[in-house]
C-alpha cells in the first residue's frame, strides 16, 4: 500500500508533555548530517556539554546526553550505580517514583519506598527519618510528578541526607527549565531530564549530569567491550553494568576525550538538544522561569475562574502544569476529544488514583505563552457549556488577563 507523506494536524499541545516544539528546535533538526567522529561533531558534542552545564547549573565535566527518551535517562541512572542488593531509597509521590521503583528492582536493588497521598509532597524530615533509617546508597527522588503536578522541594535534601553519603538522584524531566533548579547549589550527585516538557523541544534524548563523586562510583564497574578494549581496559574492581547501550562508564568514554566508540550518534536529537539549551540560555534561566510562573498563574486563574477547582496542595504545584477536577457530569474523555476535534488543543488525561478524575493542563516551553493560554481557555469554556456546566462568559480569559495586568 502507497502511503503519502504524513502530514499532521495543526495542534497546540496543552497536556503535560510533549508540547508542540520551538519552531527553532524544528528548524535545527532538519540540519544535514555528519559523520561520528567528525572534527565538527566533536565541536558540537562539547558544546551540547558545555551548554547543558548552564542548564543544570552544575560544574560537571560528566554532562552529556543519552539517546532515547527521559525514561533512557532515569534507567541509565539506575542502572549505573545500583548494582544488586544495594540500597536504594524512593520517596514516591505520583507515577513517577513508581516508574523509579520498578526501574530500581529490575536492577535488583533493595528497594526501600515511602509514600505519601497523591497532591502531597514529602516533609523535608520525613526523608531524613527514612534515610536515617534505611541507609540508602541512592536516595532517588522525582523533582515534578507531572502525574500529580506536584513538586518537592529539593533544596533541603542534601543536608536531609546529612552525613549518610547516600548518592542523590532526581528525575528533572518535568521541570528543568521552567522552575528553579540548581544541582550544584542543592548537592544533587545526578540528574537526568528531557527535552519536551519546559525546554520547548521533541521527546528522544535525555540530558544528564553526573558529580565526580558519582562518576567514580560507575567508573569503578566500567567494562569496555571486547572489540574495542585497549591496554589498561582491565576488568572492572566492581560488578559490571547490566545494560549496554544505557552503560554510563562506557558513554562517559564516547563524550569524553577518548571518543570511544558506543552507540552511533542520534545526530538530529544532539541538534534538537542544543537548540534547545541555547533558547533557554539565550532567554536566560530566571527569565524562563518567571514566565513559566507568569503563564502557569494565568491558567489557574483561568481555569478557576471558569469554575474549575484544582487538584492537590498547590503550595507545591509545579509552575508549568495544573489539574482540574473534571466537574460532575462532564463525560471527561469526550470533552478532550471535542477540544481536539474543535480547536485543536490538547490537554492530558491523567493516570492510576486520578484517571477520569482529573484533567491535566500544562503551559510549558514554547507553549507558556499569552495566545496559547488565553486560546486554551476560551475554548475549554465552549466545550464545557457543551457539557452542561455554566462557565462564567469570557471569565476565564478575563481572568487570565488580569494575571498579565
Ligand atoms: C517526571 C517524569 N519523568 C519521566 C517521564 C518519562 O519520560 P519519557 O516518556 O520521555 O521517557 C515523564 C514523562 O511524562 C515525566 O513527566
């Protein structure tokens, strides 16, 4: 069967990832290509590390890029420093930690998890206690749960930990970019993100930075494969990484000076990924997150203002995404599916405790902007009227406007 080109429908992407990318992000993809170990691909490679340095706010030397999705990020994490039976600590607060756990027993670690109810963030004392008592050789931890739109606060984590000497993980994808981050300043040892959330690109490569402490823990199980193995390549003093192609010690080689080679390059997510660190540092990274924190209180005020009430402690929201309690009544899937057939705006259903209860709206990247929120709310009141509920006319576009001034 002959397939034509495929040609998209035009969309705004208002859910809580991907959104609809920078048009730059697209513009640097569509860039030729150039051969692994091209002079201009080394350039380019140092230069995505330097950039991202700025991004994650780190001095690094390990930070780079993994191939594959944000989840490639969070496995290569885990399954570089866990090796079986170590300890691992998981404060979970939405889908995401779950995601840690699972990932964190397929590298048969001993897993050790605290809970507290969707909406909620963790005490800062509350993980003391549980590393005090646990011990953990990584306390990993997610920054924002898009599941819950919920964010804990990390600032205090490193000195929760205390002297324990416990590794720090934390899972940035949801909100790199588009609320304060700062691994140096908050002693977080590893971090691993994405581009499609509030760094306004495609999903397909997860940027990572790694502390010297934690760059020795891994170098210590790198086993470099046998066709490519030189003299000093000895086997490793600890258990070698279970996965390859998400090894650590061996992608630190192939980013470092030695080149080595390990996968071939995914050259066209290494343009959309510096693309997409020079729109952020080119904005300036105050400056990104003030407008995500301008853009997100507008579409609360919006939502809120249409009769929508939010969901979870919003003390802790995250700025670039809200969730709404979908009012008695509303058919929650048929009014998504009537916003994308009518306006072509996509907002996110929800998952586990929350699915059919709660939709998701987010205002990250390229889409925390003033037409794309004020679009979002004018429509949602149509389909909600649609639906049978009595919004206020024009409230919550008029409510937005008053967040602008
Ligand atoms: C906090 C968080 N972590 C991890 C992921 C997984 O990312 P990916 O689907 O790119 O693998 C997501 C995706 O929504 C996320 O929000």
């Amino acid at each position: 069967m002959m397939t034509g080109p495929f040609a998209p429908p035009p969309r705004l992407l208002m859910g809580p990832g991907p959104i609809t990318a920078d048009p730059r992000v697209l513009r640097a993809m569509s860039a030729q290509l150039i051969g692994q170990y091209d002079p201009a691909m080394t350039e380019c490679m140092n230069e995505v590390m330097a950039l991202y340095r700025a991004v994650f706010r780190s001095a690094n030397e390990q930070t780079f890029l993994v191939d594959g999705t944000s989840r490639a990020g969070i496995e290569a994490a885990l399954v570089s420093l866990l090796e079986p039976g170590d300890r691992v600590l998981v404060p979970v607060f939405g889908r995401f930690g779950h995601l840690l756990v699972e990932i964190a027993r397929r590298c048969g670690a001993d897993v050790h998890v605290i809970d507290v109810e969707w909406g909620r963030v963790f005490e800062p004392e509350q993980i003391a206690a549980a590393v005090r008592s646990v011990r953990p050789k990584v306390l990993a931890v997610v920054h924002g749960d898009t599941a819950t739109t919920m964010a804990q606060p990390l600032a205090d984590l490193a000195s929760a930990v205390g002297d324990s000497d416990a590794l720090l993980y934390c899972d940035a994808t949801a909100t790199l970019g588009g609320n304060d981050f700062a691994t140096d300043g908050w002693g977080i040892d590893v971090v691993s993100a994405g581009l499609q959330k509030c760094l306004g690109g495609p999903s397909g490569s997860a940027p990572i930075t790694i502390s010297p402490r934690a760059a020795e823990v891994i170098t210590a199980r790198r086993r470099i494969e046998a066709g490519l193995r030189d003299i000093g390549d000895d086997e490793p003093a600890r258990p070698p990484i279970a996965s390859n192609y998400l090894d650590l010690a061996q992608i630190m080689e192939y980013w470092g000076p030695r080149r080595l080679n390990h996968h071939t390059e995914a050259t066209s997510m290494l343009y959309a990924a510096r693309e997409c660190a020079r729109l952020l540092l080119d904005e300036g990274l105050d400056a990104a997150v003030a407008r995500h924190a301008l853009h997100g209180r507008a579409m609360v005020a919006g939502v809120q203002a249409l009769g929508l009430q939010v969901f979870g402690d919003q003390r802790h929201r995250m700025a670039n995404v809200v969730a709404v309690h979908i009012p008695d009544g509303v058919p929650g899937e048929q009014a998504r599916a009537a916003l994308l057939a009518d306006f072509g705006i996509e907002i996110g259903t929800s998952f586990g405790p929350l699915h059919g209860r709660v939709w998701r709206i987010g205002t990250m990247g390229y889409n925390a902007r003033h037409d794309a929120v004020l679009m979002t709310l004018a429509a949602l009141e149509q389909v909600l009227r649609a639906y049978g509920t009595n919004p206020l006319p024009g409230g919550g576009v008029a409510a937005a406007k008053e967040v602008y001034g």
